[in-house]
C-alpha cells in the first residue's frame, strides 16, 4: 500500500486480517453496548486509516456495514447462530465509525458512533410484493397486536405477571392487513392469573425478560392472534450498567487521536 | 534490431484497497 507519508495515517487493505480483527472487535463493542433492538453483524468494511500511536500500538480509523440479525440484544444467543434479517423479511443496515487502539495485541473500541436505517419499501417490494413493511410502532394495528398477544401469553401463563418492555420490530403486510410484532416482556412480582391492576406489578430485582413474535392475520371474518414467547435466564443484578452506545449524542472524541496520534 | 513493446507498460492496476468484501448482502 503506497506510505502515505506525511498524512499521519496508512491506508491498509479493508479485508487485511488485522482490520478484520479490528472490526469484528468493534461489532462486539457494539452489541454489548445496544439497549435495545437487534443485534448486528459485520457485513462490509468501507473505509479504514491506520493512525501511529506514540508511543505504541496503532488506531484503526473504520466505517462499518453491519446488517441487523433476528437475535435482540437480551438475547443470549451467540452471535454466530444469530441470522441475518433477509432482504424479504425488511432488512436494517448499520453505518458505523469507529476508532479500535490495537496495543499488545488487545484490541480497545476508543469511538463509536453508529446509525441504523430499514431498506427503503420499494426496495423490499422488488424482492417481494407481498411482503410485510416495518411499520411505526404506534400504529393502532400494532399496539392492538402486542396488547393481545401480551394478554394471551398472560392468560397462558401460570407464573409471573409479564409487563411489556420493548415494541422490537413491528411490520404490516399489504390488505388483507396483517401485523406482525416482536417485543420484550419481564416478569413482575404478580401473578399472571391474579394480576388484577397491572399498574402495581413492578419488574422483579432480578430482570426476568422474555422476547415474543406474535401476529394477527386478518381472516374473511375472522382474525387469528398467535404469539410464542422464550423466555431467558434471570439476569444478576448488573453492578453499575454498561453505558450506552449513544447513537445520537456526538461521543465524547478523545483528543481527536488522528491528530494526537500523529 | 528495435523490440516493438506493447503499449507503454501498463501499470499494474492499483490494488482497489477499499470497500472490503461484502459478507452477506448490501441493502
């Protein structure tokens, strides 16, 4: 690669094995750090510079692609048995920037600031017309789906009270309209068949959550709800949470590095 | 004895080192 002497930084090939490492490294950064959502994958490196660090180690300067899989970010699935989100199911890119310190062969995520963006609906309409849309999560058919799917779950269950905690992913087909939802519950100090006011059933110390797909597909008169929930380990207590990966705010640089690294 | 080379030597074509390979698809 041509030293691009005197610009501080090296240009590298974006497949080199050591920005492959950087880069998976930094997926990993991300999805330990996702509230909430899906969880992504590495699916292309864009860009890459390699900045000198004095007095040692380098810092690998990356854009990302990442697509998001069908595993949320509760999910303890590892990551390599997660799928991708097809192109027919209303895939979701990821654009990220990150700086990765690669120092006595650790690699330390120093920067990330990440976005994410649905394909658009013309393009999932090539692929397949009658496919359903993400759609928002306040729509009426969406809330009325997760409200009964949550019922049922609840009316099934003889444990635990379930509260909602997270509306994932929500998609509409086109008419006859059909919902199709995927959202986060956890267990309460209720039970599930004497939880006579919701409003006063708390989450439990130790989160309990689960992850449920329901759907409402509307018949000729008639409409058919089903929803399966798993539900997960019960977590520890986290000692101080992680901190998030802001995705809006503009993370705090440290000392703009290309520079100071130079 | 004059040696015609082919055209003026190509260069080699500069090794594309960015976007890397995509993995699964690009939306």
């Amino acid at each position: 690669a041509p030293h691009a002497m005197g610009l501080g930084f090296r240009e590298v090939a974006c497949d080199d094995p050591d920005v492959e490492q950087a880069a998976l490294a930094a997926v990993d950064y991300l999805n330990q750090h996702l509230q909430n959502g899906f969880r992504h994958i590495l699916n292309q490196v864009d860009k890459v510079k390699v900045w000198f660090r004095r007095p040692f180690g380098v810092v690998f300067e990356l854009e990302l692609d990442t697509l998001e899989t069908t595993c949320h970010v509760l999910d303890p699935t590892p990551l390599a048995n997660c799928s991708v989100r097809q192109l027919v199911e209303h895939a979701v890119e990821g654009d990220c920037d990150f700086h990765v310190l690669k120092q006595d062969g650790q690699f330390t995520v120093i920067h990330a600031q990440c976005h994410s963006n649905p394909d658009s609906a013309e393009d999932v309409r090539k692929v397949c017309p009658n496919c359903g849309l993400l759609t928002s999560f306040n729509d009426s058919s969406v809330v009325n789906t997760v409200n009964a799917a949550l019922n049922a779950f609840n009316a099934q269950n003889n444990g635990s009270y379930f509260k909602l905690v997270e509306i994932s992913r929500a998609q509409n087909t086109p008419p006859p309209v059909s919902t199709f939802v995927e959202f986060v519950v956890a267990a309460t100090d209720c039970t599930a068949q004497g939880a006579t006011d919701p409003a006063k059933c708390n989450l439990l110390a130790e989160k309990q959550y689960g992850f449920c797909k329901a759907s409402l597909v509307k018949k000729l008169d008639d409409e058919e709800l089903s929803v399966a929930c798993r539900v997960f380990q019960k977590q520890p207590q986290p000692a101080n949470p992680a901190p998030a990966v802001d995705q809006a705010a503009p993370p705090v640089p440290p000392a703009n590095p290309p520079a100071s690294l130079v | 004895k004059v040696v015609h080379s082919g055209p003026a030597g190509a260069a080699d074509p500069a090794v594309r080192l960015c976007p890397g390979r995509v993995r699964y698809f690009r939306i």
